[in-house]
C-alpha cells in the first residue's frame, strides 16, 4: 500500500510523468531505439527470454501480470531492447486489466527489476519455484 501512496504523491506533484514525459527533465532526451520488429517480439512474448515471455503471454491471455514480472518485462523493454518505455506503458495501459497509471508509470518502468534482469541475462539461476511454475504455465 505505501508504494501505491507513494507513486500517487509522485503524480499528484509531479505531473508531467503522468502525460508521458521522464521524471527528470534530462531523461526526456534519450534516443531510444525504434525495432518495431523487436516490440512486436516483446509485445507477443517471443523475445527468447523464458520469464520476460512468459509475464507477456499472461498478460495476453489474462489481462493479469505478476508485479515483478511487470517490473521485469519493462526493464527488459528499456535496457535489453533500448525501446521507450512510453511504448511499454501504453501496451499495459491497453492490457491489464488492472492497470492504474501512477503505479505503473512509477514501478513498471524497471528500475527495481535491473538487478533481476542482469541475473537473467547473464544465465545466473534466479528461478524459484513461483517464476518456475509461470514460465511452466506460459511458455506453451
């Protein structure tokens, strides 16, 4: 609950990050990469990473997605792929069924999810049993 309270206050004070801009000015002058080939990938759950897949093709099916898989799928969109995270959140604006703008534009844009990510990029086995059991359910 506070973290919800929290990105509301972010929102609340900060508006801009709610109408597509970074929360720091400077942020606002990446060059992201433009792959729609890559974004389709990512978008469909066939980007070749098992836990990113996975979180993508529930959500497809579902509308639902974990909270860490969120954060893990963002992350991957924005620093594996390099791809703009507005891309990222104006797909799960249009999937979840749950989506609420200031949570997800505060937590799902990968931040807490980069050392996940590494691990997972470099092959180190961070899989419990929960992420197991959803790339199980989801990698058909």
């Amino acid at each position: 609950m506070i973290w919800r309270d929290f990105y509301q206050a972010i929102l609340w004070h900060f508006p801009q990050v709610g109408n597509g801009k970074a929360f720091k000015p400077a942020y606002d002058h990446i060059e992201w990469r433009r792959d729609e080939g890559e974004f389709e990938k990512w978008c469909k759950g066939q980007t070749g990473y098992p836990i990113v897949d996975a979180g993508m093709r529930e959500l497809n099916a579902t509308g639902f997605m974990h909270n860490r898989v969120r954060m893990i799928v963002a992350s991957f969109l924005t620093k594996h792929l390099l791809l703009d995270w507005r891309l990222g959140e104006a797909y799960f604006a249009e999937k979840l069924l749950d989506f609420d703008l200031a949570a997800n534009n505060g937590a799902g844009n990968g931040r807490p999810a980069a050392v996940v990510m590494q691990h997972l990029i470099s092959g180190s086995s961070i899989l419990t049993s929960k992420p197991k059991n959803l790339i199980h359910n989801w990698n058909i």
